[in-house]
C-alpha cells in the first residue's frame, strides 16, 4: 500500500469533519431529506473511519515491528550455515554427505551450481542451435530459506560423526534458532493478514459506493449547491474540499 494512498485517506478523514463543522454552521436551513447526510449521522460515520484509520495505524505499527523482528532474527543465517559446512568438513564424514550439505549452503546463499552464462556465451550457444534455459537460483524468500535450513539441520542431526563443542553449532541450538526462525515469519503471516482485513474495512467506510465517506461528502456539496446555489458563499466554502476516490 503506497504512502500517498494512506496520505490520501487522512486527507479525506480530516476534509470531512471541516465538512460537517460547515454544515453545522449553516443552522436550523441545513436539512437535507436523505439521512445519511444529516449531520447526526455524518457524525457517526466520522466516528467510524477515525476508528478504522486508528486501527490501521496500530496494525501498520504492529506488522512493522513483526518485519524487522524477522529481517534481524534471519540476518545471521547465511554465515551460520558457511559456519556449518565448514565445521561438517573438519569430520570425518563421507564426501558425498558433506557434498549434500553444501548443496543446500549454495542455496541458502543464493548461489548457482555453475555460474550463469554471460551475454556472449548465451549468443555463442544460440547460434549452435542450442536451448538456452537458465533461470534465477537465488531462493531467498522467507519460506525459501527457512525450507533450506530446516533441511540443513535435519542433515546434519542425521551425521553421526557431526559433533561440534561450539555451543551455537550444536544441534540442539540449532533446533532451537529452526523453530524460532518459523515463529517469526508466522508472526509476520498473521500481522499482514490482520493488515490486510483492517485495510479493508478503513476501504469500506471510506470508499463504498454507497456508504463510504467519499460518496457521502459528494452528496453533502451536491445538497448544498441546491440550497445555496453554486454561486453562493456558502457552496465556495466546501466545494474546493477535496474527496478522493480510491479503486
């Protein structure tokens, strides 16, 4: 969601409640027959997008905090995971099997098993006739890497001769990080699920086409056109107000 939608949301907010103290102030003539614009209800539903927009803020706060807590806790992963094969290889464990664990190394890093063709060598192999297809091995999303590393500590609980006297690199520390390491991207699952349906409730009250906020502010300045004219002072007072609609 771009800040220049949030912004245009607390513009809308802020330009409706100026609409209702104008409305207030025109007395006992402002009496419009459609009772979403009379200005108890026009209070409530004020009351209702300031709810929503509060409780996106909290949310927002929420999801954020819940982002960096996962960005800080997966930060130290790629260079464990180095610290890991390293300390595989200094056992007396089968190539093969250490082979293995450097394979999901590779992945954790983002790195190809053969480097990725240049420019030149693509051109070169086309013009033999030869199928180019090469996509992108860098895996790094979050589930990616948590994929890879649980893997990797599945593996390495699996070698027997895997017995690091570091406690950081020790399988019970590493179960432990594994599990800590799910908890978090799950926290964030669940904060952008709760910013996703707090989104969508500030949009209905907001931008309904027949409830919303933004409809309702449209039919206050069409009211008061009728009954001021739209070359009256009162109508140039909330017409240059501006109510943005947001698909």
């Amino acid at each position: 969601m771009s800040k220049v939608y949030e912004t245009g949301c607390a513009k809308n907010a802020a330009n409706f409640e100026t609409l209702i103290t104008y409305a207030i102030g025109y007395g006992a003539i402002y009496k419009p027959s459609k009772t979403s614009i009379n200005i108890g209800n026009m209070q409530i539903q004020l009351v209702k997008v300031k709810d929503a927009v509060s409780e996106l803020h909290t949310t927002l706060a929420s999801c954020s905090n819940a982002i960096a807590a996962r960005e800080i806790g997966f930060e130290p992963i790629q260079k464990l995971s180095t610290r890991l094969l390293n300390s595989l290889k200094a056992t007396d464990t089968p190539t093969q099997i250490i082979e293995n664990a450097a394979t999901i190394n590779r992945k954790l890093q983002g790195k190809r098993v053969s480097p990725k063709l240049t420019e030149e060598e693509k051109n070169a192999l086309a013009a033999e006739g030869k199928v180019i297809n090469q996509i992108s091995a860098s895996q790094q999303s979050y589930d990616s890497v948590l994929d890879h590393f649980d893997k990797l500590v599945k593996l390495l609980s699996s070698i027997p001769q895997y017995k690091p006297n570091e406690t950081e690199l020790k399988i019970t520390t590493l179960t432990a990080l594994n599990t800590t390491l799910k908890q978090l991207n799950t926290t964030v699952i669940t904060n952008e699920i709760a910013l996703s349906n707090v989104r969508l409730l500030r949009n209905e009250v907001m931008y309904n086409l027949q409830t919303g906020l933004v409809v309702t502010a449209q039919d206050v300045k069409t009211y008061v056109k009728s009954l001021f004219g739209a070359t009256s002072v009162q109508y140039k007072q909330i017409s240059g107000l501006s109510f943005r609609m947001v698909k």
